[in-house]
C-alpha cells in the first residue's frame, strides 16, 4: 500500500483505522463484548461465555501476528508503544494493571467500554472519557510553563529503577529461544493461540452464542487489520519506499515544506487499537482547535469506535441517554476514572491495548498487565460484593481478605467473612 505522497498515504490509514474502529464499534455494542463485563460473570456468576469471547479476540490476534511476522509483512518489535522494548517494565505493568483493573470496575468498564457507552447515550462516560484524558495527558505532557509530567512527578523515580534490562526484546520467542526467535515466535504464537482457541470452543455454550463468537472473532480480526494496515502504509518517492514514520523522520530532506508535518513520528509507526493514551491525545488534539499535525491512528480509533457504536444504537433504537443516579454514583465514576488514567498509562494499555494488541506481540510485560488487570477487577468486585452482602459488619480489610480466599490467593483459613 504505497502511495506517491506522505498525506496520500497518512489519510488512508487515518480513514481506514476510522473505518475498523467504526466495525469494532458496532459489533462490541451489538455483541455486548465487555472485558470488565467478561469478569464479572466469571467472578459472580461463574459463568466463562464473555471471557471465552475475550480469550477468542486474543488467540485470533496472536495467531495472526505471527503469521503476518513469519511472513514479513508486521513488525511489532518497531511498534507504538513498544511492547517488546528490552526494558521489563514489569513493576509499572503490574501495578498500573491492578489501578486500571480496579478503576473500570468502579467506572463501569474500560477504555473500549466508555466508547461504547459513550456512543449508546451514555453522558456518564462522557465524564470519565474527560478525567481519563486529561489524567493520560499529563502523564506523558509536561504541564504548562514545565518540564515535569505527572509520570516524573508521582512515580518515575521510584518505580523506574525496579526495572529490568534484557538482553533481547522481551517477547517470549526472543527469551527463550534468543538467535532463534522468528521462528520461536511463530511456534509460540500458534500454540498459545490455539490453546486459547480451544478453551474458547472447549463450551458448547458457547459455541451456540451466536454474539460472544461473533464478537471475539471480530475484535480480534480488527486488532489484527489494524497491525496490517499500520505496517503496511508507505510513500512511494520514485522506487524509494519509506514508513510514514520514517518519512517524518526525514521531513526535511524528503518534503517540499515544513507546512502539514506530524508534531510527533512515534504515532506513524506499527500499531494497534489501545485507548487509553489515545483519550489524552485527543484531549491534546482538541486543546489545539483540532489542528491537523496532531492527528493520530489512536485519535481515529477513538472516534471511531464511538460512532460505530452510535450507529448500532440508532438502528437497534437502543441510544438512550443516562446521568449519574446520585452523588455517590458520580464520586465511584470519577474515582475509577482517576485510576484508569494513571493506570492504564502506567501498564502501558488496557484490556484492549494490553490484553489483546500487546499479547498478540507475546510481551511479557503485556501478560504481567493482563494478569494484574484481571486480578484488580476481581478483587473490587469480591470486595463490593461483601460489603453490600454484610454490611457493617464486612471492614474493608475483611472483605479483601475474603476475596483473596476466594480467588485462591490466600489459605482458607485466613477467610474472614462466610462465602455466599
């Protein structure tokens, strides 16, 4: 897909991500496809349809990116973020992972999900898209008449340090199997992937679920367009192909004038869907009075998943608007939000960014912030779930304590409160 100008080339990938996003939209609004959603039936209910669906996004992306790899035709190791930088950010993947995972169970679902609900009427995640904006803005945007960021303020120092430097890029192939790491790779991607694809169909259940099929196959399809579409996108400049990103690199010997140049190369580079840095972007983006050296594949995802959404409301007639029901519904919204944007930037994505796109690189760090996210969305709903059954007399710490007995973390002899 190469094109004989950089802005011929820059608009069709902005118009194509839109595009995909728009699909994504429609059928996860349709579907019902809810990472948050996923693990709280599994938690709850006991029932796996939803997290089959979301384990069904990630083998489809997995195995796809390894084959479009073995072919040459994806790179994630020069991908935005970098999922397989040699630096094991593993304290950040962690921790930011249980921040996000608690904060969308308090703000009602995550990145992809306040999209979604944003676009069905949902006026309530119109706030927690604006906090978690402003929060992932200042998290990598130093505030005015300043060089500090809310990163370098509150967490660089400290938890930089604890991480760990590799020798090779941390996907799993290049771990393991060092020199032989294409072809590692490749056979790691497809077992895993097929495993998952196994558990996911292992449910008859779920495999007579019409919308958990239609919408894990179709997350993962566009995870994976958007992998091929971004590393694929060229500018042709008489037999000399260049990446977008590495066309803005070399702007000045290569463009005619300054006039229409990205403020950044970064956001040109091999990508995939993820929400989180792409709300503070677009934040960035309309600050700006919408100007169009600021307009990235993350911002056009982020609109286009809202209008997909938007659409399918409109044609199933489910568009309804809603408000928060009280004040305590608007504090446990903003609080969530807060914690989704430090979060989400921390781990370096969310359930989509981290639990489908980065898994599909085989990141370590992306499965540490898949677990913690996980981790930190069941646990709030364990510790919800006490304290509404008890009452008074479930303390916070009992509640917790309980939650970890009954996820398996803990003895239970150290259980606290009577299951129910």
């Amino acid at each position: 897909m190469a094109f004989e100008s950089f802005f011929q080339a820059q608009s069709f990938l902005l118009w194509a991500t839109f595009i995909i996003a728009l699909l994504m939209g429609a059928v996860v609004n349709k579907t019902n496809f809810c990472t948050m959603g996923a693990v709280s039936d599994a938690v709850n209910m006991g029932d796996t349809g939803r997290m089959r669906a979301w384990f069904l996004a990630i083998a489809v992306a997995m195995v796809g990116v390894a084959v479009l790899e073995f072919m040459g035709l994806v790179n994630p190791g020069q991908s935005f973020p970098p999922y397989r930088g040699n630096q094991l950010l593993w304290a950040e993947n962690i921790l930011g992972g249980l921040m996000f995972g608690i904060g969308m169970t308090l703000a009602s679902g995550c990145g992809n999900k306040t999209l979604i609900r944003i676009g069905g009427g949902n006026l309530k995640s119109i706030v927690v898209l604006l906090i978690i904006g402003v929060i992932a803005f200042y998290m990598v945007n130093p505030f005015p008449g300043s060089d500090q960021t809310l990163m370098s303020v509150l967490f660089y120092d400290w938890i930089r340090p604890l991480s760990i430097s590799l020798e090779t890029p941390q996907d799993l192939g290049s771990v393991i199997l060092g020199e032989e790491a294409a072809g590692g790779r490749m056979a790691i991607g497809l077992v895993l992937g097929l495993l998952l694809l196994l558990f996911a169909f292992k449910s008859a259940d779920f495999r007579r679920s019409f919308d958990n099929v239609l919408g894990g196959l179709i997350v993962g399809l566009a995870v994976l367009a958007a992998w091929y579409v971004s590393a694929n996108v060229a500018v042709d400049l008489d037999g000399e192909v260049h990446s977008l990103s590495g066309y803005v690199q070399e702007w000045d010997f290569l463009a005619d004038s300054a006039e229409g140049k990205p403020a950044d190369s970064r956001p040109l580079s091999t990508q995939s869907f993820t929400f989180i840095n792409p709300m503070g972007q677009t934040l960035g983006y309309a600050a700006t009075g919408f100007k169009s050296t600021l307009l990235t594949f993350g911002i056009m995802a982020l609109f286009g998943v809202i209008a997909g959404s938007l659409l399918w409301a409109l044609i199933s007639r489910s568009f309804r608007i809603e408000w928060f029901v009280n004040f305590k519904d608007f504090a446990t919204h903003v609080i969530g939000a807060i914690l989704m944007g430090f979060g989400g930037v921390l781990a370096m994505g969310c359930t989509i960014g981290q639990g489908i796109t980065g898994t599909s690189t085989l990141a370590i760090g992306s499965f540490l912030a898949l677990g913690a996210i996980m981790l930190g969305s069941a646990l709030t709903m364990k510790v919800q779930y006490y304290k509404l059954v008890y009452e008074d007399e479930a303390s916070f710490s009992k509640a917790l304590l309980t939650g970890l007995v009954d996820l398996k973390l803990l003895p239970e002899r150290l259980r606290k409160l009577e299951a129910v």
